[in-house]
C-alpha cells in the first residue's frame, strides 16, 4: 500500500527538462505515461501522451509496449496484441523479444478465455481508489 500519494509535480518538471533537451528521443514519454498510469490511475491522459509519442516515433518498441499495456488494463486485447507484434518487430534484443512475447501469448490467452467464458477481467482501469482493493478475509 502506498503511504504518500504520488506527486507529479517534480515529474512534469523533468519531463519537460527532458523534452527540452532531447525533443526526438520519446522514451521519457513513455516513462512519465507510465507514472500516469500506475500513481495516479490516469488512463486517459497517459493513452494521450503515449499516442502522441507513437506519432513522433513510430519506431520505438519501449512506447509500444506500453500503450499495449494501457489496452490491456482497459481491456482492447486487439490493440494491445497490435502494439506488442509491431514492438516485435523492433525489438534489439533476445531478451526483449522474450519479454514482449510473453506478454503477447499472456493477453492471447486472457483474450481468448474472455471472449470463450464471456467474463471480464478486473483491471486496473476499473479501480478508481486503491482502497477498495482490499484483503480476502482470513478464515
């Protein structure tokens, strides 16, 4: 559980130090996407910033995988299956290929166990507070 709630402030000053810096390179848009995501369940604006990456560099296997991740969470496993084969496809080394393949047969298989049972998985998208996720109760 986080004790403290995540402050975004100091990030958006060293994402526009790094964007002052290196306008070409997109990675630290992915990183600070991320941050969105993950500290303050900002789907929306993170999907924002990394499409707008993506745009600016369609080569960059690292913005891929998380907008891919970003699908997953809101549950477009077709997008997200899209991302990871193009991040493939760009990927330099063994290990991030491994990487990403793993996480492309894990949301084929959640897809396909989705659509055959018609469930719907919990994501992070659809928790607003992470309160609510609380302990099962010891028996």
């Amino acid at each position: 559980r986080v004790s403290q709630p995540f402050q975004s402030s100091g990030i958006n000053a060293e994402y526009g130090e790094a964007q002052r810096l290196a306008p070409e390179n997109v990675t630290y848009m992915a990183h600070v996407a991320t941050l969105k995501m993950m500290a303050e369940n900002n789907f929306e604006s993170a999907m924002t910033l990394l499409k707008e990456a993506y745009e600016k560099d369609p080569k960059c296997d690292f913005v891929l995988e998380n907008l891919g991740m970003i699908y997953i969470q809101k549950q477009m496993y077709d997008d997200a299956l899209e991302c990871f084969k193009k991040a493939l496809d760009l990927v330099k080394t063994e290990a991030e290929a491994a990487h990403l393949s793993a996480l492309r047969i894990g949301i084929q298989c959640q897809a396909e166990v989705c659509k055959e049972y018609d469930v719907k998985p919990v994501s992070m998208s659809d928790i607003q507070d992470f309160s609510q996720m609380t302990p099962a109760p010891q028996e």
